[in-house]
C-alpha cells in the first residue's frame, strides 16, 4: 500500500528496518561466536602482564578451617613454600557466589556461563573442571587441586633461562604415550597436558577458549541425551575428553596454533626433556607435575625436576562416571600404559568377543565368583568393606 504521496506506510517502513537490524544482529553474534570458537577473537581485556599473580587457588567441600588433617597438611606445603602468596580455597557453597561475581550482570555478564555452572551441582566433576577454567581466567594465578602437595616452590614453575614476562602460562605433560594414541580406549587420553597443576596470567584467551568449548559440548551433549544439562548421564572417557585433561590439552594446542600462526600437534612435547615455550606458553617435561605415575618418563618426586606430589585421594569421581570394565578383563587403564599388558588385554578380550555367548556368560560367571571370594577375604581383614560396597581397600 502506498499514501498519496508514493511514499509506504509508517509501520511498514518500520518493519522492514526492524528486520534489517534483527538479520544484521543475529549474523554479527554468529559471527563473534564463530570466531570465538575457532580462535580468530582476541579478549580485548587481556593485557601482557610482568609477572604472574601471587595467589594458590584451590576448592574443595569444606572451607580451609575445616579440611581433613592429610588435606591440610597439602595445603600448608603450599602456604609454607610461598610465603608471598596469597591463598584461597573456594568451596561448594562459596563458588556459585563466586561465579555470579565474575561473570554476572556486574562483572563480565556472561549470563550462559552463571546458568550453566548452576546447573551443574549434581554433577560436580564438571563442575570443578569448569570452576578452576572460571577462576583462572578471571583472576590468573596457581591452581592446585586439593590432593596435590608442593615439593618446590612456584618461582622454580620457570626456569631462569626464561623471562616471566614472554611467558603467559605454565603447564607440565602428564600422559605422553603417543604409541596409543589410536587405540580404542586409551586414545583419547594418550597426549595430555597436566591440570590439576598449572599456573597462568588472567584473562588469557586459551580459558575463555576452553569455558567456550565446554559450554558447546554441555549444550550439544543435552541436545543428544535429550535431558536437561543437570541430568546429563557421563562416563570416564566423556569426563576427560569434556572438561578434562583432553579438553584442557585440546584447547591448549589450538591456541598455540593461533598464536603461532600454524597448527601445533603433539610431536614436540613428545620425550620432552627440557621445559620448552609455544606461543607464550610454557611446557614443563612430565616429571615437573606428574613424577611418580609409572610412564610417560614421569620420573619420581626426588628427581631436580619434581615441583609438586599428586596424592589422588580426591579422585572419586570415576564411581560416578566409571571407565569401560570388560567383564571378565576389566579395565585396560590398571595396564598403566605397559605396551605388554595393553596388548594381553586386547588379544583377551578379542578373544572372547569371538566366542559364543554361551561360553562368554560362563566365563563371566566364573569371573564373578572369584571376584565374590577375593571381596570376602578383603573383608576378613577390612570389616568397613562389608559395610561400605564400594570402599576400595589401600
């Protein structure tokens, strides 16, 4: 409909432009969310820092005043070996507070990442991923998980021969068996960088990278389960490859390959012997954070170069989000990465897949027996396992 004068009506001209500026927001949020994946934005608000913030982070169920004695004991290496550091422990009361401070209305109103991390409270190994993502990124500094103790203090994470201001983060290799980097079970896991320790300045682009790539991967897994994010069902592999050391490493060498201007694999860490920088961020040799696990050349916690002991007594998590157990050869992981008993435990298990199904139910059978005479002579010597299932006797 035109007026007299040729011109069309007010509303109509009114809708069109709303629709012109309605198509041009949604392209340009694409757009940023686009290049926010794939590394091409850069966060406005870092800026190159001299030196690393002085301040340990770590979280835990309960506040620092009321930590079991062997949980403080950790704690007080850390406080004790640095005495110019500040520290912090979030708990699970005291993180969503936390969250909200940082990344609500006030802070950088990130209104996705307040809701996603709330609804994360029953499943709290995504949670404490995604927590100490949240902390390092906001603030920076060195974060600890609640079992792992300093050997050294934080000025020996870079060596002399490096400049604290080139150097953006710290990290050290955990698993470096590349061997097996496509087997079924153990590949994904088979390359990783360390997080239960590392160290990094706030603000750094590879965090929001990797809070990112978790918030799409919580998304699109809801999308798939068809279940809300709260009751989203996960096991071992999907725990490590989500928010674990392989989304950790994943985000890592994607960044690097940004920052360098060319992909960065694994080849260069693998067999690494001296600490050695990527796009501004440094890599420790395995035995700096993992000494003492048995492979990747990970050393022991006397050697020069251990910085920190990993106790595990906090890993509980994979009751809830168990690995793949055969039921006859159970976990191919208790290899602990020995080329030798990997390769018995595949020949084993294709074994049975090739036999009938009446034999396999026997040899189940057979397994389960044994299992249920081995667990009563454990309780013989340990009367909680009777009382507790699932305890594990040490």
């Amino acid at each position: 409909m035109q007026l007299a004068n040729g011109r069309p009506p007010f509303k109509a001209l009114f809708a069109n432009q709303f629709r012109m500026l309605l198509i041009l927001f949604v392209t340009c949020g694409v757009f940023l969310l686009l290049h926010n994946t794939v590394g091409g934005f850069r966060d406005p608000s870092f800026i190159q820092m001299e030196q690393f913030p002085k301040k340990i982070w770590q979280s835990w169920k309960v506040d620092a005043l009321r930590f079991e004695d062997r949980d403080t004991e950790r704690a007080i290496s850390w406080t004790t070996k640095n005495l110019a550091h500040r520290y912090e422990v979030l708990t699970d009361d005291s993180a969503m507070t936390y969250v909200e401070q940082f990344y609500g209305p006030t802070g950088l109103n990130r209104p996705d990442i307040v809701y996603t991390y709330r609804s994360l409270n029953s499943i709290r190994i995504i949670q404490s991923d995604l927590l100490r993502y949240l902390i390092m990124y906001a603030e920076g500094g060195v974060w600890a998980d609640i079992d792992v103790e300093a050997v050294r203090s934080i000025e020996h994470f870079v060596p002399k021969r490096f400049n604290e201001r080139d150097v953006n983060m710290v990290i050290g290799i955990e698993t470096d068996e590349p061997g097996f980097k496509d087997h079924p079970f153990l590949g994904s896991k088979a390359q990783s960088f360390c997080q239960w320790t590392f160290m990094c300045k706030p603000r750094l682009p590879v965090m929001m990278r990797l809070i990112n790539n978790i918030l799409l991967w919580l998304n699109n897994l809801s999308q798939k389960q068809g279940v809300p994010i709260s009751e989203l069902q996960l096991d071992f592999d999907e725990v490590l490859s989500g928010t674990g050391p392989s989304a950790f490493t994943t985000a890592i060498l994607a960044e690097m390959s940004v920052t360098e201007g060319e992909e960065v694999t694994w080849e260069p860490f693998h067999d690494l012997e001296e600490s050695r920088a990527v796009g501004g961020v440094l890599v420790l040799p395995s035995e700096a954070f993992a000494a003492g696990t048995g492979h990747s050349d990970s050393g022991n916690h006397g050697g020069r170069a251990a910085l920190v002991m990993h106790h595990f007594h906090a890993s509980s998590w994979p009751t809830q989000h168990p690995r793949y157990k055969h039921p006859v050869y159970g976990e191919v992981e208790k290899c602990n990465w020995d080329p030798e008993c990997v390769a018995l435990w595949d020949t084993n298990t294709a074994f049975f897949e090739s036999l009938p199904e009446e034999d396999q139910l026997r040899m189940i059978a057979i397994k389960d027996q044994d299992d249920a005479k081995a667990r009563k002579k454990e309780e013989a010597v340990d009367p909680r396992l009777a009382l507790h299932p699932g305890l594990v006797r040490r």
